[in-house]
C-alpha cells in the first residue's frame, strides 16, 4: 500500500520561545532528527509543513527528499497543518501517517507498525498511555481537510466515528518538545 508520512513542523514555538525546529540536537537540529527518522520509514511520499521560522528552517534544515508544504495558518495549531498538508497528499495513498517534528524520540519500528496497520485509525498505545505517530487510513482523508486547533486529530480519534487500532509501542510516549524543560529533558535521555 503506498503510504505518505507528514512531519508537522509549522509551530511558532510560542511555549519555548524560539524556533524549536532549529535546536540543537546530536550534532544537528531537532527537526533534522526526526526527518531523518521519517526517511527511515520508507514511506512512499514524505510531506513536511512549515510556517514559523520557515525561511530559517530551509536554510538550517536538510530538506532533501521531502515535499514542503506552507502553511499560512500555522498560529491556529497543528489542525491547519494537516487540513493544508492533505490536499497534497498523492491520490494513490492508502493512509497518512502523521508525526510530529519536535518528537525525534519515535521508533522506526514503531511506525512502520502504525503505518500498516488496517484500520481507520491508528495510533500508539505506549506503556502510559497513547501518543504519536497516528495512522488514517484513506476514507478519513474527507474529515482531515476540516480540521482546526491543536487538538483536532485527538478530538478525532476519541469521537467514535471510525475504527481505531492501538498498536503496542515499548516505553512511556516519546517526549514532544514544547518547553525549555521538554527540551532540557530530551537533551538528558529522560523519560517523560
């Protein structure tokens, strides 16, 4: 099945102030590593969104092989990235899988788990609680166009209306970095 993977990395980084994408993080930045794990994925086509710091992003950033997309409405959360990144999304695609770019923490394993999973929706059920990647398979693609806000693909997930598959990841959910503490944390090998 053709699958198409989406790192979300429009933020303003609003929480940490400044731009996270760019961070450092073993030898690189923190968005690097988790393009650098999304590659690893094998994934058929590989979308990216931009916002915040995007000029500065394509500068810092190895940007190779990957499809960016803009987003304008990147200050109105995570839910404009995915509605905007869609519609770009090949036509061939039998689901999305959707990862988040300050999150370098995920498995390859993990994914590729999510990834082929067949339901609606999937997601990783880690040992406290769910986290991401997110799976969606093709006929949820009409309801992501409408998405808004932060927590628009949760909302999705918990609404009963499709199918969802936890997939079993080992360890507590990788750390997401929003804050200078998340940061801080990843950077010291901690568990959340």
């Amino acid at each position: 099945m053709f699958v198409t993977g989406l790192v979300l990395a429009a933020g303003a980084s609003v929480r940490l102030g400044e731009a996270k994408q760019l961070l450092p993080y073993r030898g690189r930045t923190l968005l690097d590593a988790t393009l650098e794990l999304a590659r690893s994925c094998g994934f058929d086509q590989l979308l990216v969104t931009l916002g915040g710091a995007a000029d500065r992003v394509r500068d810092r950033v190895d940007l190779t092989g990957v499809q960016i997309v803009e987003n304008p409405d990147f200050s109105t959360g995570c839910g404009s990235s995915i509605s905007t990144a869609v519609k770009l999304v090949d036509p061939r695609a039998g689901g999305l899988v959707l990862l988040l770019g300050d999150q370098p923490g995920v498995r390859t394993a993990d994914v590729r788990r999510v990834a082929s999973a067949d339901t609606a929706l999937a997601v990783c059920r880690y040992a406290d609680g769910l986290g991401h990647p997110f799976r969606f398979g093709c006929e949820v693609f009409p309801e992501l166009h409408g998405l808004h806000g932060d927590k628009a693909v949760w909302k999705l997930l918990h609404s009963g209306r499709h199918p969802v598959t936890e997939v079993p990841a080992d360890g507590p959910v990788p750390i997401d970095v929003d804050t200078r503490a998340d940061y801080e944390r990843l950077l010291a090998g901690e568990a959340p």
